[in-house]
C-alpha cells in the first residue's frame, strides 16, 4: 500500500509505465494525485485497475486546472 504523486499521466504511454512500477515495487494498493486527465471511470492497466476521480481547482491567471486523483488497485484483490 503506498500513496505517489505522479504529477501527471497525459503522456502517452505514462499510464503503462506507471503500472509496471508499481509491479515491480510490488505495490497493490497505491493512491495517486495530480493525474490531469478529463474522465472519470475505470480503465485498466497492465495488472491493475485505476479509478480516476477529476476535481477542478483555481490556477495562476484565474485559470481552472483540471486535476484528478486516482487509486491504483491490483486486479488480484478487486
């Protein structure tokens, strides 16, 4: 169990690389911050499933950020 802060998942191919991280560190539960995605739901990733839950907050300039916070969940113990 562990919590990362993986300051995003946008790149291509980040979600997968971040899968195998855990694996290797052999994490089952690890909740996450700041993935900058626009959906919620489930998808699933290598050995795992991420929730994604999406929250908007102020940035500089009056912008809103759109940020998120997911929980990674080993797809043994769903």
């Amino acid at each position: 169990m562990g919590t990362w802060n993986i300051r995003s998942l946008y790149r291509l191919g980040s979600l997968t690389a971040l899968a195998r991280e855990l694996a290797r560190y052999k994490l089952d539960l690890v909740g996450v911050r700041k993935v900058r995605w626009d959906k919620e739901g489930a998808i699933r990733a290598e050995d795992y499933i991420i929730y994604i839950y999406i929250y908007i907050c102020c940035g500089k300039g009056n912008k809103n950020l759109q940020l998120g916070t997911g929980m990674f969940v080993n797809h043994g113990i769903v």
